[in-house]
C-alpha cells in the first residue's frame, strides 16, 4: 500500500474484494492526505468486483 500511495500517480484507485478490506482504507482523512479513491463491492455482494479499463 505505501508504495501506492507514495508512487501511484495523481489518480489512485484501490480495489478490494471485500468491503471488510476496504473498510480500513475509506476513510475520508486518508483518503484526502494520500489522493486515492476506494472501490469495494456492496455488503452483500462482497467478492465480486468489475474493473473496466
């Protein structure tokens, strides 16, 4: 994750699973300090992401 954060670019998105995961990064105060966005499936759809390039 630091390497990321740190080397990611000006638009950093981080993908997780599972929103249990993605709980411990979308946090807003994080979020703002490093420039990165989080995409995480709903509660009840955890485990199952579509990433469209």
């Amino acid at each position: 994750m630091a390497r990321i954060l740190k080397h990611g670019g000006s638009e950093k998105e981080i993908v997780f699973n599972y929103r249990s995961r993605a709980a411990l990064w979308d946090l807003d105060g994080l979020k703002e300090r490093f420039g990165y966005t989080v995409l995480a499936p709903s509660e009840t759809e955890d485990g199952f992401i579509t990433v469209e390039f």
